[in-house]
C-alpha cells in the first residue's frame, strides 16, 4: 500500500481536495482534524497546552481556537511550542489509522509537510495551489478574520514557489470541477503506481 501526503497553504482548497479522493473511497486522514481531537480529548496534550499558554486557552474541554491563533501566528516561538505538543500526538494517530487501512493508497492531508521536513515519510506528495488573492479571500470568508489575520498566517507556512520543486504532483484548485477532474485523472494514475 501506498501512503501520499496532500499539502498546500492556507486557503488552498486541501480539505475540499481530500472529499473528493473521500468520494473515491480513498482511505483519508486530516491532521487539522486529529490535531483539534488531541487537543480537546488528549489529557497530556491539553495539560502541555494550558502550561504553556494559560489556563484562558480553554473554555472547559474545547480550546479557545482564536486566543490561540492570535497567540502562534504572531510568535513563531509559541507556534513551535504547540506544535511541539500535537505533532507528536498527530503522528502517533495517523501511525495507528495506517496499520488499519486495507487500500491500493491513502491520503494524508498535512498542511506542513515541507516544513517539518516529513515529506520522504510518504510516498509522494500532492500539493494544491490557488491564488493569493483567493486563499486570502476563503480564509476571511470561513474564518471571519481580516486580511492582515489570513496574512499573518501565510507567513508561518511556505509559499507554492517554495514547495512546487518538492511536489510530485500539483493540483490547480480554482474551480470545482476543474479540480474533481484533476483528482479524478491523479486517482487513475495513484491506482496504477506498484
């Protein structure tokens, strides 16, 4: 079995690419998703987290998701500390999800890849691209954040131009049915792959 990583910046459209492989009956896993279950279930990851940024990071078991994110985006020393904390929870899940797969291939949405230098774990990776102006505007429409917020938090990832030489594969994600057709085609590809 194959293990391929899909990666792209905020906004990119990765989480909308990773439904599509879904609709395939492609086995997927989200980091996004598995981080915010550590740190609402993990004891150890939530107790690390409050001792690092206070007890106000969270309202009960559920962190508070936009103290938090104005606290790492802004100090890339406190966003190394939390990733320090759910990295290692993330990568211990999707180790155990993959024992349990039983695919020609999976695909693992990873949104740092390139940046924590994970990418010969994998396979392969897939990166999704969109224009700037466009992934600001998603973030600003999903989030209700300002321009200045989405941009804070294109500085603590790499830029397409960064990783395209690194990407096995790259997916255009502009319009909808472009994109289902790219992932199809890459779908028919990935399934041929010994």
């Amino acid at each position: 079995m194959k293990h391929y990583a899909l990666t792209g910046g905020i906004g990119s459209g990765k989480s909308t690419v990773l439904a599509i492989f879904k609709k395939m009956r492609v086995p997927t896993f989200s980091a996004d998703d598995s981080a915010k279950h550590a740190m609402e279930y993990n004891p150890d990851v939530k107790e690390k987290i409050i001792t690092i940024f206070g007890d106000s990071v969270y309202k009960g078991n559920v962190p508070n998701r936009v103290l938090l994110a104005n606290q790492v985006f802004n100090d890339k020393a406190k966003l190394e500390a939390l990733n320090a904390v759910v990295h290692p929870a993330v990568k211990a899940a999707y180790a155990q999800w993959q024992n349990e797969q039983d695919a020609p291939y999976t695909m693992y949405e990873f949104p740092i890849v390139f940046e924590l230098d994970a990418q010969n774990r994998f396979d392969g990776v897939i990166l999704v691209t969109a224009p700037e102006k466009e992934r600001i505007r998603r973030v600003q429409n999903r989030d209700k954040i300002s321009e200045d917020a989405v941009r804070a938090r294109m500085l603590n990832q790499w830029t397409d131009e960064q990783k395209m030489p690194f990407a096995d594969f790259v997916i255009e994600n502009i319009d909808l049915s472009s994109t289902a057709s790219q992932v199809n085609a890459l779908h028919q590809h990935l399934l041929k792959q010994d």
